[in-house]
C-alpha cells in the first residue's frame, strides 16, 4: 500500500500527530531522538459519503478505507552525514511514496527546540537541505556510474547520464527534484535511486490552539510552500490528541465549542490521500458498504483487483452507478430505473465515488 512519511525537525509534534492519527499511545516524549523506530500506522479515511450511502442501502457494516502514514524520526542539520539517526531516516523516507512535513508554528517555552528558537522557513530549510544532500549524494553517485558504463557508447547509460546532470544542476540550485517536471521516460531513468525531493509534499503547520489566524509562523510555512507550489494543512496537533480520547458525544460536544465540523485530522488524511494521487470507489450491498483506494486513473479491473487478485483475473464487466446519481435515486434499483445504471467493460477509468458491483468469472 502506498504511505505517507512524517518528516519534521525533532519537537515539532510529529509524534503527537502520528499517535492521534493512528489512535495508538508511543510515547511523545520532550526531548530529540525519542521516536526511533519508524512506526506505521494504518487510517481510516473519513468520508461522509459512506454514511450517505448507508442510510439507503442499511448495511449490516461500514468499512472505510485506510491510509499508511509512517512516523520518521527526528531529522537534525547534518542528517545527510550521518549526524543523529541520519542515515537510518533517510532511508525510511525513501521508502515513502510522499512526504508530510510537519512544521512546528507554536511557541512553548516547556518545549525545548533543537535550534534554541521557534523559526518555521529556518526549520523548513533545514530540513529541505538534508533531503536535497540526501539525494545530492545518491545523483553523484549514480553519474560516476552512468559516465562510466556510458563510454562503450551504451544508449541507456548515456540517456541516464544527460538526466542525472540535469538532476544534479537543479538541486545544485537549491530545487527539489519534482519541481524539474522529468518526461515519463526520464523518471524510468532515474526510479532506481528513490530520490526523495521528487516526491509530492504536503507542509503540516502545527499552531496554537488560537493560532490559526493573524499567525506569522504559520504565514512563513505558507509563503514557503507557494513557492513550491505545496498544500499547507494547519492543525494543532496537542487538540487533536485530546478530541480522539474523547467519547463520540462529547468529541461533538467539544468540536462544537471549538466551532469546528469535524477534527482537523480530517483535513491532514484527506490532504495526504489527495497528495498520493488517490482516489475511492464504493461497494454497496446488504452486508457491507465499503470505501475501496485506487490511483487516480485506474481502469475497472485493477480497481476489482484491490477486492481480491481473482476479480481482476476474471474480470468480466463492472456495473457502475456514480455515487451523485446512487444518492438522488436513493439506490441501485431507482438508479436502473432512471436509466443511471451503467454496464462498463475493461477500458473504463473508474471515476471518483462510482458505486461499483464488479462481474467476474471464478
Ligand atoms: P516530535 O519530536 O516531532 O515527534 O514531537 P512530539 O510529538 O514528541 O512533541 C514534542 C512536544 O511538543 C511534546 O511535549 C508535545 O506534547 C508538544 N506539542 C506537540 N504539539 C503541540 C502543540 O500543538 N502545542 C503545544 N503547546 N505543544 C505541542
């Protein structure tokens, strides 16, 4: 499955928001290197347009469908070389399919900051910096190769070459890989070094609990981000830890107070979701109503393939229904009726909430 690496500098709230997220209790202790291990957590993604769907089909359950984040340790200046847990995180982030980068936008003086002062675009740097030596290092590397293997006039190696020096020129003026915009072909080129700036970024700002607005830490993290063309996500992380702990009637209840609709964490998964390039289709029977993950994009049968491998190897036809379509004819049947039911082969490209029933041979 496709996951989320939480990167930040040490104290910024990284652990908090994992624990909150993931609902489990690791400890989030006040002090750099606590949160070692790379820790997974698997979430449900909220979706309100399940509980719709439930109130018409009455299903005996509802499962959503979840989301991998992974709590990477603390990063520190001097990561790329080694310094703290350097090259043990590096690696896990390279493991990520994109990155969550949580900003702290809170002063607390009982909370120690590794650079002695709360500075959201000086953290954000220091953090981008070791990404970019990071992969800095692995495109030298790669070129030496490429340079190397090229000179018996070998075509591949010397396609491979042009991109590394490309690469190399580009971080060298301080970007991050994804905002070079490679061809599909120059990517294949260059897969194997999991280059970590390449990936999609999403910045966390985590405030004040009245910090979310006329916040000049949390202006600093969105300017940041513009430039790059990144999404910001603000939350305060240390609410977010007390409203899961909280029973449903009192969460309402507090998020009321709070003039909210829902927890924040809300936003950072559906954030994240969107940032993997992801998309949900539905399953609607008696028995269960189901949120199921695609890649944007994906044809019928790969979509009957997250169900099980057998439904994509005998895949037939998928009925589908869009889901606007499932709500205003207040189910499947009122859906064929009005003509909204559709029979669709193995070139169709599943759309974002279509209600599917797929047709398989066994
Ligand atoms: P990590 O090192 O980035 O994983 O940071 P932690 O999640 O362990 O948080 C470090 C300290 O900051 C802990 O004592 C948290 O309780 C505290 N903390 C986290 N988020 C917030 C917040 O939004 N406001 C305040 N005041 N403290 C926070």
């Amino acid at each position: 499955a496709l996951h989320c690496g939480i990167v930040g500098l040490p104290n910024v709230g990284k652990s908090t928001l994992f624990n909150a997220l993931t609902q489990a209790t690791i400890a989030a202790e006040n002090y750099p290197f606590c949160t070692i291990d790379p820790n997974i957590g698997v979430v449900p993604v909220p979706d309100p347009r399940m509980d719709k769907l439930a109130d018409i089909v009455k299903p005996e359950r509802v499962l959503p469908t979840t989301i991998e984040f992974v709590d990477i340790a603390g990063l520190v200046a001097g990561a790329s070389k080694g310094e703290g847990l350097g090259n043990q995180f590096l690696g896990n982030i390279r493991e990520t399919d994109a990155i969550v980068h949580v900003v702290r936008c809170f002063e607390d003086d009982n909370v120690v900051h590794v650079a002695g002062k709360v500075d959201p675009t000086g953290d954000i740097e220091v953090i981008n910096t070791e990404l970019a030596l990071a992969d800095m290092a692995s495109v030298e590397k790669a070129l030496q190769r490429a340079a190397k293997a090229s000179k018996s006039g070998n075509k591949e190696e010397l396609a491979k070459k042009q991109v590394l020096e490309k690469v190399a020129k580009h971080l060298d003026n301080g970007e991050p890989v994804r905002s070079l915009n490679l061809t599909e072909d120059e990517l294949k080129l260059i897969k194997e070094l999991c280059l970590i700036t390449i990936k999609p970024t999403l910045y966390i700002a985590n405030v004040q609990e009245d910090g979310f607005v006329d916040n000049p830490m949390l202006d600093q993290v969105a300017d940041y981000a513009a430039k790059e063309g990144a999404k910001v996500v603000s939350v305060c992380a240390a609410i977010e830890a007390e409203i899961v702990q909280l029973e449903d009637d009192e969460k309402k209840e507090f998020l009321d107070e709070l003039g909210l609709e829902e927890p924040g964490l809300n936003r950072v998964v559906r954030a994240a979701y969107e940032l993997l390039n992801l998309s949900t289709y539905f399953t609607a029977g008696v028995k269960e109503v189901r949120a199921w993950t695609v890649l944007k994009g994906a044809l019928a049968p790969q979509a009957a393939g997250v169900i099980h491998t057998d439904f994509e190897k005998g895949f037939i036809r998928a009925e589908v229904i869009s889901y606007e379509d499932f709500i205003a004819c207040n189910g499947e049947q009122g859906a064929k009726d009005a003509g909204k039911w559709r029979l669709e082969g193995k070139e169709y490209v599943v759309q974002d909430g279509d209600v599917i029933h797929f047709r398989f041979n066994v």
